[in-house]
C-alpha cells in the first residue's frame, strides 16, 4: 500500500514542481515504485520536467471523466526506472476535477507504488483544496526563507489545518548561507520555527537547479549541492534519520569573509 503525499506552498514559484520530480526519482533509484500526480490542472509543468512532453496523449481530467484507462494516461519515466507520472490537462481548469472522482483514482493507485507525490497548484484556493479532500496521507509544504512565502505557507496550513489533516512537513527551498549569515535572510531551522512545522528538507539555491531546468533533465543526476539536500530529504521520507547541515548557520571560513560583498546603496535618478 503506497504512502501519498500532497506537495503545497502558498506563494508560488517556490519550487514544488522541482522539489517534487526529484523527491520522486530518487525515492525511485533507491528501488521503490513512485507515482508523481501533476494536480496543477492548466499549469502543468512535469511532463517538460521530466522530459515527457511529446508524449502526453491523455491526463488526470481525462482519467477522471472516464475519457481513458489508468494504463493510458500513467506514462513511464524513461530516464528513471519505477518512476511514472500522470499528467495534468493543459486546457482545463481546477473546477474540472471532482474531488470524489478524484477520490477513487487515487484510491485505485495505491496499490500499484510504494509513494505517490501529488504536485499542487500554489494557493489556497480550490486546485488544493480538491488534492486535501482526495484523501491523502501527508503533506509537504514548500516554502522560500522570505516573508512572504513563510506568511502564504502560514495561510496554506491553516486551510491544511481546517481539513484536519496530519501536521504538514516542512522543505525550506532556496536557501543562500552566504545571505543567512550576512544578509538577514531567514535559515531554515528560524523558518520552521515561525511555522512551528517540523523541518524534512533544506535545499540550497543552487545555479545547477537552474541549468538542470533549462534542459529538462532532473537536477538529482548532476554533482552538486541542491542533489546532496535533496538525497537526504529523500533518506528522511523514507524513515531514516539524518542530520541537517543548518546552511549559513555555522561561522563562514576567513576567506569568505574577506571577499563578501555588502550591498552598495546609489542614489536613485529623478530626472531621466
Ligand atoms: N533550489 C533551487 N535553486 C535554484 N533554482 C531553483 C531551486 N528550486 C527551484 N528553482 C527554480 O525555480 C523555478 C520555479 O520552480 P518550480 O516551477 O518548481 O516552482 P513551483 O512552486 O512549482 O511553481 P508554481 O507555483 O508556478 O507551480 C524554476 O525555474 C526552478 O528551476
Ligand atoms: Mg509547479
């Protein structure tokens, strides 16, 4: 019987979709069955993360209006043995999905993978509130170490929260020790604190993410440290217990200090 996780944030952009693929394939490389569920129903971004977008024919909406069989609409990942993803339609809206329907699709997945993942639209709106009522197990809330991502996280438990759902899990996404040390910005450990959410990941910002997305290829399968985050927060998922390097919270070496660079403030120009 698989273990299915909603993946929420308030703000968007934060890195749900990213987060998400990867979580799932290496959960995957380490031998489990994964199912990755794109719920951003007009926005879907997993097909082109993970390099299935010539290939999509049919999606959740399809599935759920009863359009297709589950066999036609999961795809498998090529690059990545036991990992499958059913797409989100592109032309369609968060309405179009019955949460009953939905229900019962997820229900008669279960059986077939050990994790299922299921990428949620930002917001608080109705797209999460249909994956909440869908009945699943847990939830992992994305959240950038700024204002306002923490404040929109704050308001995406509380709908969490009113559905009386499990404590959501926390990843900290983005992180830039540089910054947390000299500049204020927030570490994880303070996030998790603010939200009083129990801490599963911190991933650094890391340019590799980036040029990962550009070719549409999983940022897991390049050296670099945003792989080395994520492969813990995947150990944790899976129940094993590992440290947290607490990025920007340990004292920074001598030469980084001398070659910082604070903020140059200019004055603005009023006349053009
Ligand atoms: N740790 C990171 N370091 C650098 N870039 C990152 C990191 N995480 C995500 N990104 C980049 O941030 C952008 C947004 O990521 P993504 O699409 O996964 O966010 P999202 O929360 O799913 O967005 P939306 O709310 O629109 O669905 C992408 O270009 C991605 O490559
Ligand atoms: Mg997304």
């Amino acid at each position: 019987m698989s273990k299915c996780y909603a993946v929420a944030s308030g703000k968007g952009g934060v890195g749900k979709s990213t987060l998400t693929a990867n979580l799932a394939a290496a959960l995957a490389l380490e031998g489990s069955r994964v199912l990755v569920i794109d719920a951003d129903i007009g926005l879907r971004s997993q097909d082109a993360i993970l390099s299935l977008e010539n290939r999509v024919v049919y999606d959740l909406i399809d599935l759920a209006e009863g359009d297709c069989t589950l066999d036609q609409a999961v795809l498998p990942v090529d690059s990545v043995r036991g990992l499958f993803l059913l797409p989100a339609a592109q032309f369609s809206r968060a309405r179009k999905l019955d949460p009953d329907r939905f229900r019962k699709i997820l229900d008669s997945l279960r059986q077939s993978y050990d994790y299922i993942f299921i990428d949620c639209p930002a917001g608080v709106e109705r797209g999460l509130r249909n994956v909440l009522n869908a009945g699943v197990d847990e939830e992992i809330l994305v959240a950038t170490p700024d204002d306002i991502s923490v404040r929109s996280a704050e308001r995406a438990f509380q709908v969490m929260d009113s559905k009386k759902l499990n404590r959501p899990w926390l990843i900290v996404n983005r992180i830039n020790a540089d910054w947390v040390r000299s500049a204020g910005m927030m570490s994880a450990r303070t996030v998790s604190q603010v939200l009083d959410l129990p801490l599963l990941g911190e991933i650094p910002d890391d340019p590799v993410v980036l040029r990962a997305a550009l070719k549409h290829s999983l940022f897991i399968t390049y050296d670099c440290e945003a792989r080395n985050a994520l492969m813990r927060t995947a150990s944790r998922l899976a129940g094993r217990s590992l440290p947290f390097p607490c990025y920007g919270e340990k004292k920074p070496s001598l030469l980084r200090r001398l070659f910082s660079r604070p903020l140059k403030e200019v004055t603005p120009i009023d006349d053009h």
